[in-house]
C-alpha cells in the first residue's frame, strides 16, 4: 500500500442533480457529482407487526431545489473557467447548452414546496428553505393490514444534523476516482466529507481506500470552490503503474 497525502482547491457549479466541477491539486481532473434523491425520490418500505394487524410504512427523501438542471457540456471543459467569465461578465456557455432529454422528466419532478412560514427569516433560514431534503413517513394503506386496514397518513421529519449524501467521479489522467461524500451546507459555506470508493474506481484508484474533506465558499447563484485535503491509500500493484 501507498498513503498519499492530497490538497488542492474545487471548484464547483451546483445544479439539479448534483454537480459538476473540476479538482487542482494531487487530486487533478473534471468530476460529475451526483446527490442522493436529486431526482428520484428514495423510497424505503416497511411493515411494523402490531397485535391486531399490520402498519405499512413509506420512508420517502427527496431534494428540494430551484438549482438549474445539468448542461449537457461540463462547465469546465476545454480549459473552460465559468468563474472568470462570470467576473469578467461574459456569458456562461454551460447554460447555453440544451438540456439533456432523458434528464427533462425525473429534473423537474419535486414534492411540493414548503408553505410559506410566518414571521422574519434569516439569511441561513431561506437558503435552507430552498435546498433541503424533504424527508416525510407515510402510511402505505395497500401494506397495511388487521386495524390498520386502509390507514392514512403523513408525517413530515425534521432532522436537524441531517447532511446531504451522494458521491463524485473524478476523471483523473491515472484513472477515474469514485468518493462518496456527505455534505453540510449554509449560506455561505459548504462542508463535505469524501470517502474513496475503490471498488467503483479504476487505474491507479481501484481498490483505494482514504478520506477527503472540503470546505466550499458558496457564491450565489450556483458557484462554490474552495480547498480539500486528505490522504488516499493506494493499493501498491496500482500504484506503481503510475
């Protein structure tokens, strides 16, 4: 095995699905991000075994954003930099770029917005207002049995340490390097911790194991980048083709 240490910088463009980016650093090349329940909810079903019959339930976690959806061309390609043209007001050909057709359908289905709340909002408040995970249990009548026969219902879930989960690819000049990431995100900052997948990664990465954190400074209205730092361990076969 080879323990390498990485840093660098990302920089990031968010959109529906996830996100696409590029790393600088040990870590070098253009990634796609992709975010757990961005576009079809995860539904997890169960059965809760009462004395007098059955309870069907529907765990369902969905993303709820105003985000574009993904541009067919990588904001990044070609030696593309959408940070410069933003500063320098040139137009972002990512946008530019048609949607694909396949994404359409599944990017523009979302549950319903939260009603309005009452009173003043912070800053942080509104941001989490407009990108958060809906998380909700339902009754599901069709499972539910005995006294539970044709049950209804809905519970909505608050989970205050909830983080975000998903995972990137980055294709690397050695081979593509899969991490799973979970991320914290505010007005301002957005927080992520990456774990190496080595069973979905290839070249130099395949069978890796390692850690990466991230800390993005978030630029409205889809902008972040920011540093990362961590160590990979290599699997030594691999890593002596490098």
């Amino acid at each position: 095995m080879r323990f390498m240490a990485v840093k660098g910088e990302v920089k990031t463009i968010a959109c529906r699905q996830g996100s696409s980016g590029i790393f600088t650093g040990d870590i070098e090349g253009l990634y796609e991000g992709y975010r757990f329940g961005s576009t079809v909810p995860d539904e997890v079903r169960v059965t809760v075994p009462t004395p007098y019959g059955s309870l069907g339930l529907l765990l369902r976690q969905q993303i709820v954003t105003r985000l574009p959806p993904r541009s067919s061309v990588h904001p990044f390609a070609g030696g593309a930099d959408p940070f410069e043209d933003y500063d320098a007001g040139r137009p972002l050909r990512f946008l530019e770029a048609p949607r694909p057709a396949a994404e359409v359908p599944a990017a523009d289905a979302a549950p319903p917005p939260e009603p309005e709340p009452e009173g003043f909002e912070s800053a942080d408040e509104i941001f989490r207002r407009l990108h958060y995970m809906d998380v909700r249990l339902h009754v599901d009548a069709a499972r539910s049995s005995g006294v539970f026969a044709g049950a209804t219902g809905e519970l909505r879930i608050h989970a205050p340490e909830y983080r975000m989960p998903g995972y990137v690819v980055v294709n690397a000049v050695d081979g593509d390097l899969r991490m799973d990431f979970i991320e914290r995100g505010a007005l301002d900052v957005l927080r992520i911790e990456l774990t190496v997948n080595g069973e979905a990664s290839t070249g130099i990465y395949a069978g890796a194991t390692g850690e990466v954190r991230a800390e993005l400074t978030v630029r409205p209205p889809f902008f972040g980048r920011g540093p990362y730092e961590g160590t990979l361990i290599l699997q030594e076969a691999a890593s002596l083709k490098a």
